[in-house]
C-alpha cells in the first residue's frame, strides 16, 4: 500500500488534458470492467437484443417525422420493437438507452451500430433534438403508448426546455412510465472546474447520482439495476480506495446516501486490502452500496415486515427486494446475504460466523455511524478504539486489527491542532510503518484559528507535532485594521 500512495504536492498545478483523456480512459475501462462477474449470459443477451432494439428505435424516429403515426406501415417495427423491449425487460428489469456521443449503451453494455444505421446518423442525434441524452423504459408500453411516444419525438422540439416538454405531453397521453435524462458526453479540453483533479471530481458526482438514481427508484418500486453501481465501483477500484482524495469528496450529498458512499468505500478499503480478485471486489462495493436499501422498500411491502424490529425489518425488506430481482448469479447471492447480515455480531449465540462480505461492511458501517454527527459524534481515533475493543466479539478480529494498520493513530478526517498553533484535518491512509501516527495533512487554521488564505497539504512525517484531538474546528472571523 505505501507504494500505491504518493505524496501530495501542495503547488501541484492541473492539466485539463492530462484530466481530460484520463476521464476517458477512466469510464471505458470501467465500462469494460463492470460486465465481470454479472452473468455473463445475460450480458451477451443484452448486447444482441439491444442491438435489435436500438436499431428499431433510430429507425422509427427518423421515419416517423415523414409520415404519419397511424400509417399502417409502421405496425410491424412497432411490434418488433415492443417484443424485443418485453424480453429485455423480463430479463433485466428497467431498461436503459443511454447515449454518450456517437456511441450508445444498453444498460451499461455497448451497443454496436451498424454501418447502414452510422450512415443515416446516430441514435444519439435524434434523441439530442429534444435534449436527451437516454430513455429509461420502467415496464412494458403498449402500442399506443408507444406510438405516443415515437409521435412526440417526431414533433419539433418545444422551448426552451424541450426534454421537460417531452415528458409533459407524453404525461398528460397517459405514459408515465418512460424516463429521460440529460446529455451525456466525454468532457474536452477546457472542461476543467476545480483545483483538483478533474477527474475525481467527475468520478464522485457520477456516484452521488448513481446511488441517487438507484434508492429512488427503489423507494417508487422500481427494479434497482446494479450495473450503474457496479460501472461507479469499477471507477473507484480505477481510482484507488485508499486515494487521499476520497476521503472528504461525499459531504454534500444527502445524507442516507453519504453514509451509503462513505461505507461502500471503506468496504473497499478493506476489500482491497485482503486481495480480493477484481470481480469480487466489484461485487463487495456493489453490496455494501445496497446494504441498507431496505429502507428504500416502497410502504406496502414495508407494512409487510411491520411486526419486526426496526433493524432487523430493514435487513428482511433488503433481501425481499433482492431476491426478487431477475436473474441468479453470485453477485446476487452476496447482496442479498450482505442485506440480512451486516449488522449480526462476528459470533451469535450459535456460535456461527457471518459470511465475509457481511463482516466487512459490519465494520465499515458501524466506524461510519460512530463518526457521523447525527449518530456517535465520535472523532476517528475515538470510532476507530471502539471498533477496536469490539474485535472478536462484535467484529472479526483480523479485520478489525487490519481497519486499525491501515487508518493509524490519527485515521483520514482526524482534527488536530499542531505544536506551530496550526490546524489540520487528516487525509491520508497508513503509508507504512513510520508513518503509523503522521498521516498526510490538509490545513484548515493558521495559528489563531483563521482559515488560511492560500491552504495546502503538509505531511506529518516532515513536520508539525499533534498536541490534540479536536472534534470539530470553528474558523475565526479576520479583523482588518
């Protein structure tokens, strides 16, 4: 892991291309990466039919703004496309077409076009008109809705807002269970926002939007499709759990799915650290982002659990919801017994042990609960001592020892003020066995308790001596003179 880990140059200046072809590289092999270790069946089954259903659709968009919607002409593609869309529905669930340029995906899976459908121009022109960059098809359409919907998209596009619009009127015909989204396409030179790396920046809202997306579709009843998650997990592996830059990037996310983030990474913190193949390690993340979904279950199959405990209600409603997904791989079988175990002690009154991903995610979600200021209030080398004290009883003990060799004295998010009277907030990970109680540094007080003008990252190991653990820092107003 110390090798893994470079320092952090305060004065590192960014280069938007370099950010630019990484994002790229980033998303395509993720892309490629997420498809391991799903069933690989279905993967193929999604390709070929997606290319039969995204054939279909360019066609009927383009034809129909040429004729008229009751044309009898347009029965039979109508028919096709309604068939192939039933059959990837009952093997996927949700259904989504998303473009991203020239280049269209099914679900996460890369359709390919074929040359007559690249020479009259791209599916992703077509839906641009309206401003949309992708349509999420929630259950089977009729043949009147879909002829609604192919006769709106023949329509000029409406205002200002022409993919608002577009659900409006399709709304207003009676067909409500059709999604769009925004454009999507690869950020160019210039891009840049922020002062750090670009790409990391575009990796955490990709996932706040991701977990977003999927807990509220679960709360509407809707089949939760793992592959997003599964695409964002594969980004972060990319990226490097143990990244300095991970650790303070979930903050302005709501907070059901801030926790959800903060744990799903440091499952992956210790994923990684015991060697779990890549495939598995994927589906770790993808469990531990779906750990507490249960919450997420819509009220009539909430009230169905209604008898249970609190806690242990959610994790049965979890697994309901699981178990009843399409389809039977590993990956499913571990989010559904991550769901029921994530909160069991490491040894029951029956002495039997959780399985491994429910041990894990035990250990991430209670470090994160016990730092939460909603929940413990804990200062991490305080949440981190607990966790601690539970090994062997509460927690697996090589896991619980591992959290500790890998967070140190003074764990990522740490206060502390400094013998020079400075501030800081810890960001970094155990490098190795020297740097055990001084982690990588960012400033947030000069001496006196005023936020620096011009912050940058410090590292422990090269100076500035921790006197204390502060368990919050409240910056003080400068008064010019």
């Amino acid at each position: 892991m110390a090798d893994s880990i470079r320092p952090v140059a305060a004065d590192t200046q960014p280069n938007p291309d370099h950010d630019c072809k990484l994002i790229q590289k980033r998303l395509a092999l993720a892309l490629q990466r997420s498809s391991i270790g799903e069933n690989k069946l279905l993967t193929q089954e999604v390709r070929e039919r997606g290319e039969q259903l995204v054939g279909i659709l360019h066609s009927l968009f383009r034809t129909m703004r040429m004729y008229e919607v009751e044309n009898q002409a347009f029965d039979k593609p109508i028919a096709e496309f309604l068939e192939c869309l039933r059959l990837l529905i009952d093997s996927l669930g949700p259904v989504s077409v998303v473009t991203v340029e020239d280049q269209v995906y099914v679900n996460d899976v890369r359709i390919r076009v074929s040359e007559r459908t690249a020479a009259q121009g791209s599916l992703g022109q077509e839906l641009r008109k309206h401003n949309v960059g992708g349509v999420t098809f929630h259950s089977v359409l009729s043949t009147e809705e879909a002829r609604c919907l192919f006769s709106c998209f023949a329509k000029p596009p409406a205002g200002s807002s022409p993919r608002s619009a577009l659900t409006r009127a399709l709304y207003k015909k009676g067909v409500r269970r059709i999604e769009f989204v925004g454009l999507h396409r690869y950020p160019k030179a210039g891009d840049y926002r922020r002062t750090k790396s670009n790409a990391d920046y575009e990796l955490f809202d990709r996932m706040k939007r991701t977990v977003e997306q999927t807990w509220d579709n679960a709360v509407s009843g809707m089949v939760i499709n793992a592959r997003g998650l599964r695409r964002v997990v594969a980004e972060l592996i990319e990226v490097g759990p143990g990244s300095d830059a991970l650790w303070d990037r979930f903050e302005d996310a709501s907070p059901h799915v801030s926790h959800t983030l903060r744990v799903g990474h440091l499952s992956l913190v210790l994923g990684s650290a015991i060697g779990l193949a890549h495939p598995t390690l994927q589906d770790l993340g993808v469990a531990a982002l779906l750990h507490d979904f249960g919450y997420a279950a819509p009220s009539e199959l909430a009230a169905r659990v209604s008898h249970l405990r609190h806690l242990l209600g959610h994790t049965v409603l979890g697994a309901r919801m699981f178990a009843s997904h399409r389809g039977f791989h590993e990956g499913k079988v571990q989010r559904i017994l991550v769901a029921l175990h994530h909160h069991h002690d490491y040894v029951n009154r029956s002495g039997s042990i959780p399985p491994l991903f429910g041990r894990i995610v035990r250990i991430a979600e209670d470090y994160d609960n016990f730092t939460r200021p909603d929940a413990g209030a804990m200062a991490p080398p305080e949440a981190l001592a607990a966790i601690a004290a539970g090994a062997g009883s509460r927690y697996d003990p090589i896991l619980a020892q591992l959290l500790v060799n890998l967070l140190g004295r003074f764990p990522p998010g740490t206060i502390l003020e400094l013998d020079d009277g400075r501030t800081v907030c810890t960001l970094s990970m155990v490098r190795d066995v020297e740097t055990f109680a001084t982690p990588r540094a960012f400033v947030v007080g000069d001496p006196g308790g005023w936020v620096p003008d011009y912050p940058g990252v410090i590292d422990l190991a090269e100076g500035g001596v921790p006197i204390s653990v502060l368990r919050s820092f409240t910056p003080r107003e400068r008064v010019y003179r």
